[in-house]
C-alpha cells in the first residue's frame, strides 16, 4: 500500500472535505459556508492523527488516535470543547459518507484482481460485520436512552 506524503495527505483531506460540504449543502438546511468551520476541524483532527502516527512509536493505526483526539476535543468539560462543538454540529456526518465511499470505491476497483481472489466469503463477512455493528449500536443506544430515562 502506497504511503501518500504530507502535502498529498492533506489535498486528499481537502477534496473530500470539499465534496462532503457539497452533500451536506443539497442534505441539510446549513448553507456551505457555516458548515466551513466544522470541516476545517474535521481536516486539522485528520491531520494530526494522521502525523502522530507517523511519529509516535509503535504500530498505532492513524485512526486510532483521530478518533482519540476528536474525543478528546468534544468531552464536555474540556477548553474549547463547547466551540469545536458548535462547529461540528453544522457539519452532517452521514454527508461524510458520500466521497469516503466513493473513494472505497475506486479504490476496490482498482484493486479488481485482489477482491476477485477473496471470492463471495467476504461478502458474506461483510454483511454479519454490518449486521452485528448495527445491532450492537442499537442494543447501546436503547440501553442508554432507557437509562437517560428518554424512552
């Protein structure tokens, strides 16, 4: 697997930033430009996890310390954490998903050969692994909303 240099890291970030404010334009009632903010945090979060990384020992996959991180900077109670939430709410997250799986895409095309080699297994994988990750969200989200007393 290629390893993209910084600068690269960074115009793929801010393409996909760019096609995500257009889908969270046409999706929602936030015009582009609030949501401007929001993404920009969305890229600096990516970007730092992207280069602790590459910097901090050990074999830590980048996404694991992104999401850390955008952890860390929404935890109530933490400097600053009220205004990078207000931003991030302008931003829709399910209008991520758009360029991230169009990018997933391409790429599997790409790599047409390989994904021919895993045969009809990984689908079949896939489709518990989707399954399983809903209903476990489910089950949380009804067990803390029963808790919170909402339902």
């Amino acid at each position: 697997m290629k390893s993209y240099t910084l600068p690269e890291t960074t115009l793929i970030l801010v393409i996909t930033a760019i096609l995500s404010l257009v889908a969270n334009a046409l999706s929602s009632n936030i015009p582009f430009l609030e949501a401007v903010p929001g993404m920009v945090i969305l890229i600096l979060i990516s970007l730092a996890g992207i280069i602790a990384a590459r910097v901090i020992p050990g074999k830590i996959p980048a996404v694991a310390y992104i999401t850390t991180l955008g952890c860390i900077l929404t935890f109530p109670g933490f400097p600053g954490s009220e205004v990078v939430n207000m931003y991030m709410k302008k931003v829709g997250f399910l209008s991520l998903c758009t360029p991230i799986l169009a990018y997933a895409g391409i790429s599997i095309g790409k790599e047409m050969d390989a994904f021919k080699k895993t045969g009809w297994r990984i689908v079949v994988l896939a489709c518990v692994i989707f399954v399983g990750t809903y209903l476990g969200s489910a089950v949380i989200a009804e067990a803390i909303l029963r808790a919170l007393g909402q339902i």
